[in-house]
C-alpha cells in the first residue's frame, strides 16, 4: 500500500523535484538547460516569502510538484542576480550543445536581458509587479506513473489552501495549446479560461468566498494508494 501525502516542498525535496520535472517537461526550454540549472531555479521557491511550492509524496518520496509566485519579477530578478555566473555558464554550455536551447533561444531574448539587467542594474525603488494578492502557477507535474489517480487534483487543493492562507486571492497561469491533458485538468479543477496567445491559452482561478475544492475520492486508481491527511 502506497501513503500519499501532501508537504510544503523543503531542501530534502529539490533533487526529486528536478527528476520529476525531467520526466514531464521532456524537451522544454528550461529542461534542456541541464539539471543543475533546474536545481537552482527550484531552489529559489524554498523560504521566500513571495514563493509558494508544495509536494506530494509517495512514502515520503516525491512524485508530484506545484510552484508558483505572486511576484514573477522578483522571482527571476533574484534567481539571475544570486546565480549570475553559474547560470551564464550553464547556459552557454547548452547553448552549445542543446538543439532546443538552440532554436528557442531568439524567442527568449527577453528574459536573456532581464537576466543581464539582474545583475549588474539596480533594483527599482518601487518594482512594478512586486509582491501582490494574485498569484501565478508556474509549474505543476505528477510522475507518469503516477498519473490519473487524483493526485494533481489533491496537491492543488492543498497549494489553494496554502496560498489563501498568504493571502492569495486570485491565481493565473498559462498553458501550452498542445498540452490537451493539462488543458482538460483545468477545466475540471474550476479554472476558467481567460484569452489566448499564439501557443498557450490563459487560465485563471478566483480564489475568494470560495473553500478550497474537496478532492473528489477515487475508488479506482491503483487500489495501492491510500491518502493521508494533509499536512
Ligand atoms: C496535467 C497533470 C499534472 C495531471 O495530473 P494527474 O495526477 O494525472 O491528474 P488527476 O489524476 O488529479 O486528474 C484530475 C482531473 O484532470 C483530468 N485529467 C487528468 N489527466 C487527464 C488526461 N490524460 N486526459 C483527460 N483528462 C485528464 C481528469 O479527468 C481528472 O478529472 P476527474 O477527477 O473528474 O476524472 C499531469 O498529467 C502531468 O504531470 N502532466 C505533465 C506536466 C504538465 O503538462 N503540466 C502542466 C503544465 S501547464
């Protein structure tokens, strides 16, 4: 019998985290920048107070991740301006290497200046985007095997919970339009959709006068798994 539970995401977690992060992005932007550049980006949602993540784990080891900001500026500031020169590193090497890295790279010239702005211009006094009631999902993933049983919808049921608890009133995120799985656990876990870019669509979730959605129990689903209360 397999216990799942529901944690905030810790230190201990982050080496799984990137494990389960390569075995669902396969070929993503991010994923091709190797694993250590995944170690320090997910590093940087652990103890910040515009960060939130959260874990579910199959006797006691992770199979599932959610993260997300209410301030996406801060998050990247930081994460560039702490890692500058390991992330350039990092970087240049799939560059070189990596055929993904190689074709995505003119679209992302953005977030190569931001990156570059980190480091060497100063914080604004006032940055626009800081801290706010909004949040944005930036990531959520089940191992495959661990697929279809109700475990994203639980982890998300528990990240809601904690983020209205830090007073998040209102969650947003995008989606790749040829990611209909993902697209169809929206739609089923109360987003709604919000207009459209070239390739993903937008969704976002309010959040107020409304209690986190009960999971729904599965009598399927690999009898093996029992779920513990969350802590
Ligand atoms: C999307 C993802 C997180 C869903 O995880 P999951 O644990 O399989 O989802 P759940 O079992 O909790 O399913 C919740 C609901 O979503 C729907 N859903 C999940 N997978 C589905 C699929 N393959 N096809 C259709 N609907 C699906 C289910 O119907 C379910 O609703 P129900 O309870 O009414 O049946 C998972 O497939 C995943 O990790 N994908 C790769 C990473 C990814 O694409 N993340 C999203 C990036 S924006």
């Amino acid at each position: 019998m397999v216990t799942i539970t529901y944690k905030k995401m810790t230190a201990d977690d982050i080496a799984e985290v990137v494990r389960i992060h390569k075995a669902a992005f396969k070929n993503y932007f991010l994923t091709s920048l190797g694993e250590k550049f995944l170690y320090i980006y997910y590093s940087q949602y652990l103890s910040k107070d515009y960060c939130f993540a959260v874990v579910a784990r199959a006797d006691n080891k992770p199979v599932g991740f959610i993260v997300g900001t209410n301030s996406t500026q801060k998050l990247y500031r930081n994460l560039y301006k702490d890692n500058f020169f390991k992330l350039s590193v990092l970087f240049l090497r799939a560059l070189f290497t990596e055929k993904v890295v190689q074709t995505k790279v003119f679209s992302r010239y953005r977030q190569i200046i931001t990156a570059i702005k980190s480091r060497f211009s100063r914080p604004p006094a006032n940055p626009e985007g800081s801290a706010t009631t909004e949040l944005r999902l930036l990531s959520i993933a089940v191992l495959p095997q661990f697929r279809g049983n109700g475990i994203s919808r639980e982890l998300l049921a528990f990240f809601e919970r904690n983020v209205k608890a830090g007073g998040i009133k209102k969650m947003g995120l995008s989606v790749l339009k040829n990611n209909p799985r993902a697209i169809c656990f929206y739609q089923k876990t109360g987003w709604k959709e919000d207009g459209a870019g070239d390739e993903s669509l937008l969704f976002v979730k309010d959040l107020r006068d409304r209690a986190a959605p009960i999971p729904k129990k599965r009598s399927g689903g690999p009898e093996a798994l029992e779920r513990l209360s969350t802590v």
